[in-house]
C-alpha cells in the first residue's frame, strides 16, 4: 500500500464522518424536535432549525477538511487548487448563510452577549 493509497483512504474516512455527523445528528435533531413537539410547536420547529443547521455546519467544516487534504497531499495540481478554492468559497457562503439564519442577525449585528454566549456558557 503506497503513502497516496493511505492518504486517500484517510481522506475517505474523513468525509465518512462528515457525512455520519450530518446524517446522526439531523436524526438526534428531529429526535428532540419529536419530543418537544408536545409543548409547543413553534418553539419546537425553531429549535429544529437550529440544531440542524449546526449540525449541518459541522458536517461542512468536516468536509472541507477533506477537501483539503485531498487536494495538499493526494492531487496537487493548480487545476484542483482551483477546484478546492471554488469549494471552499462555496462552502463559505453556505456555512455564513446558515450562521445567520440559525442566530437571526448578521455576525457584527449580534449583541456582546449573544457573541459571547458560547464563552459565557463555559465558565
């Protein structure tokens, strides 16, 4: 097995798990959405949103990880240098757009506590 074999299987793994973070948790997140359904369903729906659209960020950032590897180590060409800026570009947008639908405002619109809601959370 030569080093591009391994480096490719590993790239493989890798979107394996973005897609399984994807998949489990959209499932965990209707999981959840089915249990708090009962107590209100418009405060149930928003939640749903919003875990998902995590869990689809994350996915994301998984799979561009693999995007990356792919095109440093496996094929390193400017054509896939391209491809790979193209991707993650997209993918940009895609992961900005979800983080303002998800959060309701713009990242420099927030609030210092809804920034720092994440940190706040921690101690």
């Amino acid at each position: 097995m030569t080093y591009h074999d391994v480096i490719t299987h590993v790239v493989d793994v890798v979107e394996g798990v973005g897609v399984v973070i994807m998949v489990l948790g959209a499932l965990g997140a209707f999981v959840q959405y089915a249990r708090r359904v009962r107590g209100g369903p418009e405060r149930a729906y928003e939640q749903l949103r919003r875990n998902v659209g995590r869990v689809v960020l994350l996915g994301l950032e998984v799979l561009i990880i693999a995007d990356i590897i792919r095109t440093i180590v496996v094929a390193p060409s400017l054509e896939s240098v391209a491809v790979l800026s193209v991707i993650v570009v997209i993918r940009i947008l895609l992961s900005f757009s979800l983080e303002v639908e998800i959060d309701g405002a713009w990242p420099w619109r927030r609030t210092p506590a809804e920034s720092g809601a994440v940190g706040n959370a921690r101690r």
